[in-house]
C-alpha cells in the first residue's frame, strides 16, 4: 500500500511541474505580447502628436489610442484566460475632426490685435476733439478706419456698437450747448461720409425695418433714400477718399450692421440738433413774454401827453426794447457756438428758420388772444422790436439767416394792420390780398374786431367789410368745423439725406492729422499713408 501510495504522489507531483512549466512559458509569451502592444500604442501616440501639430482642414482616418487600449486589454485577458493568443489584437480606427490648434491660436491672436485697435480707436473719438481745415477730425479718422478694417463689409462687428455707446455717453454728459454743436458737427460730418459711400446690399434689406414710426423725420427717409445713386461720391484708391461725384458702381454694399449703424447715426443728428434747436427755443420764449405787449406807460393817447408821460414813454421803450436785443443776443450766440464748431451752414439755417418760425407763433397767438394786444400802440412796439430781428437776419447773411426773416410772415403782416391808417376806407380785397395775403379771413377778422386805437382814437375797419368777414369765417367753419385761427408750432426734424449728402462737396477725410495717440501706434499706419505723400 504504501509502494502505491508513493507512486500515485510522485504521478501528482510530475503532472504538477508540467503544468508549472507551462505557465511559465505562458507568462513568457503575455509578457512579451503586452511589451509590443505598449511599444505600438507608443508609436501611435507620437503619430498623433504631429497629425495634431499639422492640423489639415479635411476629415483624416486616423488611429484613436483611446478606442485600441480597451480592445489590447481585452485580447491579453483572453490569452491569460485560454492560455494562447487568439490573434493580433484589432486596432479600431475611426474618423475625427482633427481641432486646428495652430489656426485657432492665429484666429485667436487676429482677433486680440483686432480689439485693442478698436480699444484705441474709440479712446481717439472720446478724446480727440480738435478740427483739422475746418473738419471734425474724429470723424474722417473714424470713417477711415472702418474703410481700411472693412468694418462697412462686415457680416458681424461691435465696433458699430461701440462708436454709438461713446457718442451717445458724450452727448448725454454734455455739460455746455459748445459740446452738443461739437458731436452735431461730428455725427453730421460722419453721416455725410456714410451717405456718400454706402449703399444696401440684398442682404441688409431683408432685415426687419426697426425704423421709428414717425413720419417726415430723417430716420425714416434714410432707408427709402438708401439706394439713392444721385448722393453717391466716387473713392479713389480703395475708397481712400472723396474724389467727386459718381455712380452706385463706385460705392461700398454694406451689411446689415454697417446699416444699422447709420440708422443709429442718423438718430443722434437728430437728437443733437433738436435739442440745440429746443433749448434756443426756451430761452427765447421766457424773453417773448416781455415782447408780447407794449409797457402801460408807452399806451397814452398823445392828447393827454405831458413832459412827464413822454419821458416815463421814452424810457419805457427803451427799457422794452432791451428784451428785443437780448433775443438778438441769444441768436448771436448760438450762431457763435455753431460757427466755432464748424457745424455745416445747412443745419445753422434750418435751426435759425425753426426758432423764427417758433416766434411767429408765439407772438401771432398772443396777438389773436388778447385783446389787450391788438392796440395800434403796440403794433407800434412790435414792429420797432420786428425790426431788430430783420436787421439780425441782414447782418447775419442768408449763409446763416436763411428763411428766417420769412417765416415771420404773420406776425409781420398782422402788426402791418394795427399800425395801418385809416383802416376803415381799405375794402375786403385790398387787406386780403395786398394788406395780410397769408393771413386766413378769420384770422383778419378777429384782429380786426378786436382793433383799438389807443394813441389817436381813429376808426378800424368799416362796417361792411367787417359784415362780409363775419359771413365768410361763418361759411367757413361749417364746412371746416375743426379748423383753428391759432398757428401751431412746427417741431420736426427738416433735414433730409439729400441735405446731408450736399453738405461738404469738397470734404477729403484721407488728408487729416491723426493724433499722437495714433500716429505712435504702427497699426494706424495707414491714416498716414495720403498725409505723408
């Protein structure tokens, strides 16, 4: 027993060193196989890292090391598990995007460069305010600029943006009406140029008119007028500057946030003139009422004159007749300030022909509603004060003056009745076409009816004429039962893209001085390029 017992232990113990023997020949052979694998994947990885460092812009086959690991790690744990390789293990393969690191890194920097220009540039607009031959230089250096960017050609851009977020913080911050007649010279110059450049592509007009609804304003004629060839300027050397008039061949198709940008310029013209225009306004009207009516003492019939009533008469004219001057004098200041910041003479014109425009109603409405007013003495007075504001417009030149003297039509012509002698021999003809031609009948007939003589007691107007007046306006307000004998005041914005396109024939933005800022700085080289040859 004990004989066999040793022979079945040394059986035992010979299959034992056979199946050692071979476990160690198949850790050999994992060994070996992993150490290939991993020298692979090695191989594989220093290919990925140069396809990454030459990126190509197509879609490349490539081997993933991430998708082959899991599949090696499977193969050797079958061949642990069996005890033989089962093959070469697969690599997977599969298609990815190989990212552009170095175009990225290009872009990237492109657009860096691309902002601190932008930064430096609006720094110019808010700082640089000085005139270069009689030019807002800001504005050609902007406009400049965004040529030389291709801001104008840009499908999306925020310079646009930035330029309206400074103008419009340098308007609202304006402290003094100097600093609102320089943007109104600088917006208005820069629009000129847009105008004379642009023009809408197909694709900008597709985009949602966002326009004011307002008509008769600026803002809305820009888009009908966008298209315009007849306010075109040729530009010579890639639109380096202004050369002459041209055809729409010659001008630039701007993209839609070129488009909105000079919808939003077009709004801030706007704004700046109108509230130039309004505050000229406010200060005269709070002079207007002490010009509205003679001084009680200058309305005594020369019948009970003394040496004392025409002495207290003579210094109450002439203390009136200050108010006439400081109107004068608030009119020569704005035309100053407007004239020191080189504001287009078209603009200067349509302000002064608002503003006259606004005392002729304010001083026709007064006349129709007080009766108080409607004295042959103050006619008097009115019309010594008219003629410091004609002698204002002859000095001034129509340059600046325009229509002004014109559109005191009806105040002129109503004081030109209550100062009229022997009113009651004019028949109806003669006061409507000869006498007040722009003056409606009931407009004449309430002036004539509510007519006194307080310096010589004459007559007004006779009888009969009063009688006919009196069955016309009847007539008339049946047939027109809203209208009014009152004037209204006109508060629109009279400028049109044509105005604007007519401003400055002569304007060339290529030949202006930059600032130091820019002329330190090498990427603004080419503000230099025309000034320097």
């Amino acid at each position: 027993r004990l004989e066999t017992n040793l022979s079945n232990m040394e059986s035992e113990n010979h299959v034992l060193r056979q199946q050692s023997l071979l476990a160690s020949a198949d850790d050999d052979n994992k060994t070996k196989q992993i150490e290939s694998l991993e020298s692979k994947i090695a191989i594989l990885e220093s290919e990925n890292q140069v396809l990454c460092s030459n990126p190509a812009p197509a879609v490349q086959a490539v081997v993933n090391p991430e998708v082959i690991q899991p599949s090696v790690m499977k193969n050797s744990h079958q061949v642990l598990e069996n005890g033989h390789q089962l093959g070469e293990p697969k690599m997977v393969s599969e298609e990815v995007v190989v990212p552009p690191i170095k175009n990225l890194s290009k872009q990237q920097s492109l657009t860096d460069r691309q902002q601190e220009n932008h930064d430096i540039l609006i720094k110019s607009l808010a700082e640089d305010r000085r005139y270069d031959n009689r030019r807002p230089a800001a504005a050609c250096i902007v406009y400049k600029s965004l040529l030389h960017w291709h801001s104008f050609e840009a499908e999306k851009t925020n310079i646009f943006d930035r330029i309206i977020h400074t103008i419009r913080s340098s308007v609202e911050n304006a402290e003094s009406s100097g600093e609102l007649a320089y943007w109104l010279s600088t917006t208005s110059t820069l629009l000129y140029l847009l105008q004379n450049t642009l023009k809408a592509s197909s694709s900008s007009t597709k985009v949602p008119n966002r326009s004011r609804t307002a008509t008769g304003n600026l803002f809305n004629r820009m888009v009908q007028n966008a298209r315009s060839s007849s306010s075109g300027l040729g530009i010579s050397n890639g639109y380096s500057g202004m050369v002459g008039r041209a055809d729409t061949t010659s001008m630039i198709e701007a993209k839609y946030p070129a488009v909105r940008f000079k919808q939003q310029l077009t709004a801030y013209v706007e704004k700046i003139y109108g509230t130039m225009r309004d505050s000229l306004k406010r200060e005269i009207s709070a002079i207007l009422t002490l010009c509205i009516q003679a001084p009680r003492a200058g309305r005594v019939r020369a019948s009970r004159g003394s040496l004392k009533s025409i002495h207290s008469s003579a210094l109450s004219r002439q203390a009136s007749s200050v108010h006439w001057q400081n109107i004068v004098k608030c009119l020569n200041h704005t035309l100053e300030t407007m004239n020191n910041n080189y504001v287009p003479p078209m603009i200067i014109r349509k302000t002064f022909s608002q503003v006259f425009a606004f005392m002729n109603v304010q001083l026709f409405n007064s006349l129709l509603l007080r009766r108080e007013c409607c004295s042959f003495s103050n006619g008097e007075f009115l019309k010594a004060g008219l003629q410091e504001l004609e002698q204002w417009c002859s000095r001034t030149t129509e340059e600046y003056a325009g229509t002004s003297w014109d559109e005191l039509q009806h105040i002129r012509q109503a004081v030109g009745f209550l100062v009229l002698h022997q009113k009651s021999h004019k028949t109806l003809e003669e006061i409507t076409d000869e006498l007040c031609p722009v003056l409606s009948i009931s407009q004449i007939y309430r002036i004539g009816t509510m007519f006194w003589d307080d310096k010589y007691g004459a007559q007004g107007l006779s009888q009969e004429v009063i009688g006919n007046m009196r069955t016309m306006t009847t007539d008339d307000s049946i047939t027109t039962p809203n209208s009014s004998f009152l004037l209204d005041d006109d508060s629109s914005i009279p400028i049109s893209l044509d105005d604007i396109a007519r401003l400055m024939l002569d304007i060339n933005p290529t030949d202006v001085e930059p600032p130091p800022l820019l002329r330190q700085n090498s990427q603004f080289h080419f503000l230099l390029q025309q000034h320097t040859d």
